[in-house]
C-alpha cells in the first residue's frame, strides 16, 4: 500500500494514444492536445529551452557543453554516509528529503516501487521527508509522473520539486509557464536504454539464468562505469558483477528496446536543475550543477556530501566506431560481429583498464547514444529527422562521418 500520511499515489487517468511516447504524463491531464507543445519526440527545441531554463544555450565551445549540456560546475561525489537501499549513495532522495525539511517546497513528484512489482515505477507525491525513503532506488521502464501535476495543485501545493528522467523534464519545462506554481526545482538523472517493465522482466529472467538464481531473487541491478553491471540478491548471496561483454543482450528480440529509448536525444538531462548520475564518477555519483537553483540544491546537501573533481582517461573515439559499426548492423537487420567467447574474459578484463575511463567514459556514451538515434530514427521514421535531431547532435556524430542529408537538416 503506497497510500500513507507522506506519500499519496492519486488515481490517473488513462493515457491518450500517441506515436512515439514514453507516457511522461502529460495525455492523461486535462488538456491532453498540450503533448503537441511539449513532447520530446516531436519538435524539441534544446536551444531555446536551455535558454529559457538556465539562461543560456550549450555553448559548444566550452569544453564538455557539447555532449553534457549547460553546466556551471561538474563534480564527482558521494554522499557520506551513503543512504541504504538508494541507487548509488542516494544523493537524489536527499536533496528531495532536505527539500520537504526545510520547508523549501510543498511536495516532491517522484517513483514508488509498485507494491506488486517492485521493478515498476508509480508516480507518488511526497509531503514529508520521510516519504523519500519508499522511493529510493532505481525503477526499470516509465510511468506518468507529470500526470500527478494537476492532482498536486489541486491539492494547493505551490512549491514543487520533480525528480525525472530526461523525456520527462523535457515535458515538464516545455509547460512550467503554465503550471502557476511559486517554486519549481527538477532534479535530473540520466536515462538511457530504458524499456517497459514487462521487456525489462525478460532481460532479468536472461540474466537470472546466466547467475542460476530465479528472477525474483535480484534486488538491485545497475550498469557501472566500469564496463560490469552490477547485482544484489534478495536472499542475502554477495553481490556480483558480470561484465557487460558477457551479458545476453544477443539473445533479446531486436524491438527490445521501444523507438522512443533508441532515439531520444537527451541522455544527460540537460533541462534538469541539477543531473544527478554515475557516468563521469569512476565508481561514485556524477553532478552537473546547471544553474543557480542546482547551487541551492547543492547547498541543501552541505556537509554531508563529499565531492572532488572529475578525471578523464583513455580513448573513446575507436568504442564509438565499433558501437556505430554494431548499430548499423543490427539496424540493418545482419547479426552482430560477435566476438569468440575465449576473447570475452580478456577483453572484458581489458576495458576498465584501458577503455575510456571518468569523463571519457560519460563522452563515450553521449556519442554512441547519438550515433544509435541517427541510425534507427534514419531507418524507422525517415521523415522526423528533421523535427527532432537537433544541430548538436549532428556534431557529435561528425567525427564518425554521419552527416545530415539533404531533407534532414532541423
Ligand atoms: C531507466 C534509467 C536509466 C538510467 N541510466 C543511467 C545512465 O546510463 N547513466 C547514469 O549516469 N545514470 C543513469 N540513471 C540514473 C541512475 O540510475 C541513478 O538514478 C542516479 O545516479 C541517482 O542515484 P542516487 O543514488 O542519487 O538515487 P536515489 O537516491 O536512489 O534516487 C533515485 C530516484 O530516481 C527515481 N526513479 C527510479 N526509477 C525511476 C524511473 N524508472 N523513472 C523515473 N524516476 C525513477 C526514484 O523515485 C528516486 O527518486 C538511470 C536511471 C533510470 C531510471
Ligand atoms: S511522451 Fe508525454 S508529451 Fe510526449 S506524447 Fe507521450 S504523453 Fe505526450
Ligand atoms: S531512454 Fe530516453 S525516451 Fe527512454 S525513458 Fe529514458 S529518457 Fe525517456
């Protein structure tokens, strides 16, 4: 039961059918026809929202605007101690608790584990802080948080914080002139190869497999910078990591994956206030502080979070070539180049030590999320390149000799 005096879960109302959705919430308000205005996946304009958001647009030249975004300072952290049952060290859910603490907003719109399935994600409003401690973690697969917008304000509450993922801040910053709210802080984390939780549930059973336990028995699964994705087990086994080498992704139907995931544009959630992830953080959390609200929010968290400056190392340019040469591949319906099995151990041992490591890392996976959009969107729906690949994107894919044709220029 989600229902309590600091969360409530309101009833939603059914989704509107739509092309190309990840159901961020907007179809079930009252004005469903606002998703032509606001939707990611049909005429994002990433200039002037950044412009709009945080005073600016990525300004290519500075180094890392390009593939992060606006930022005013990047760190890698740790909050200290670090909070149980959190994703990482829990840094999202507790800037959201000092939030509600300080009085500083009304209510947090977040995820809750559904009660019967604690992979999916239901959208909750959060009063008090210890509400936060129900929606700790990472949920597989997207559910409609900006649905509960109406609900809050109905309920009065004027000062809101939003924890999302980016086709949902996209959403949310395209209607917050709308919103009449006071306050509004968004807390962003990354978001990349998502699915539904129904798919999700298939990958986990593949990987249950592999580790010979059942599907039930994982707790907690996470890719980590360093090339392994980690596993906790509910019956108290240690945890374990699999190189990502030796995962079954081959195994799993090539729409495994929705258009929407495969194409978005957004991975570091650049509208967020501040992006809270792991990419550049070598083993602990990465932050983007966006803006001046991004400081507030980083103050909020003062001496419990220790942070020090992010590193780079290794080469991305020769993984991104390989990962597009993969793509187009697996885009063109051939099977993917698959290395001999002897080779994995050793190639999978090899990479987090020579791979691209840190911010490297982080630029690597920008790049190739940006190489795969290009690819499937040019194959499965050919006339939106226009509307939605922005210029920025077609800079990161100039290295790797993708260049927009003639009717796909924005
Ligand atoms: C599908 C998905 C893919 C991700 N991919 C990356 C990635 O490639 N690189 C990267 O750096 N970071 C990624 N992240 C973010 C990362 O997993 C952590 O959430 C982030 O680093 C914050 O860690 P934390 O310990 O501070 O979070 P916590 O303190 O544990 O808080 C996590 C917050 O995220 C919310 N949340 C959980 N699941 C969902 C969901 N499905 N949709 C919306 N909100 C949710 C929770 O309600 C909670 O408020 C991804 C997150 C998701 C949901
Ligand atoms: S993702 Fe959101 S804005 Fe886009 S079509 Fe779906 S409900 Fe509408
Ligand atoms: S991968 Fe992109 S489209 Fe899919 S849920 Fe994440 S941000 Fe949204």
């Amino acid at each position: 039961m989600l229902n309590t005096n600091a969360v409530t879960t309101p009833p939603l109302a059914i989704a509107a059918p739509r092309d190309l959705c990840t159901d961020c919430g907007v179809s079930r308000t009252a004005d469903a026809k606002r998703c032509g205005q606001a939707c990611q996946f049909i005429k994002p304009d990433y200039a002037a929202m950044e412009t709009r958001v945080h005073g600016r647009a990525r300004d290519l030249l500075r180094p890392d605007e390009m593939h992060f975004g606006p930022f005013r300072r990047m760190l890698r952290a740790s909050l200290a101690p670090p909070i149980a049952g959190a994703q990482w060290t829990g840094i999202a859910t507790r800037i959201a608790e000092r939030l509600l603490e300080t009085n500083a907003v009304d209510a947090v719109l977040t995820m809750a584990p559904d009660p019967d399935d604690a992979w999916r994600p239901v959208p909750v409003i959060v009063t008090k802080a210890e509400g936060m401690a129900q929606c700790r973690g990472m949920r597989m697969g997207y559910a409609p948080l900006l649905a509960l917008l109406e609900p809050a304000r109905a309920a009065g509450y004027k000062k809101l914080a939003v924890i999302g993922i980016p086709c949902q801040v996209y959403a949310l910053r395209a209607l917050e002139a709308q919103l009449g709210l006071e306050k509004l802080y968004v807390i962003g984390t990354p978001c990349s190869d998502n699915t539904t939780t129904e798919r999700f549930h298939h990958f986990l059973e593949l990987v249950a497999a592999q580790v010979r336990t059942d599907a039930a028995n994982i707790s907690y699964l996470e890719f980590r910078a360093d090339y392994h994705v980690e596993l906790r087990f509910a019956d108290g086994r240690k945890a374990q990591a699999i190189p990502f080498l030796q995962l079954p992704i081959s195994q799993l139907p090539p729409d495994f994956f929705p258009l929407t995931c495969r194409t978005c544009v957004d991975y570091t959630n650049v509208l967020a206030d501040i992006t809270v992830g792991y990419m550049g953080g070598e083993g602990g959390q990465w932050l983007l502080v966006r803006n001046e609200r991004g400081e507030q929010l980083m103050n909020l968290l003062g001496n419990e979070v220790n942070t020090f400056e992010p590193r780079s190392a290794g080469k991305r340019r020769g993984p991104v070539k390989g990962f597009l040469a993969n793509t187009l591949r697996a885009a063109g319906g051939l099977p993917l180049r698959r290395m001999p099995d002897w080779l994995r151990p050793i190639v999978g041992w090899l990479m987090p030590r020579v791979g691209p490591r840190g911010l490297e890392f982080a630029r690597a996976r920008v790049e190739m999320k940006a190489v795969e959009s290009i690819v499937h969107l040019r194959r499965e729906q050919p006339a939106r390149m226009k509307s939605m690949v922005p210029p920025h994107v077609w800079h990161l894919v100039e290295p790797y000799g993708l260049k927009p044709e003639e009717d796909e220029h924005a």
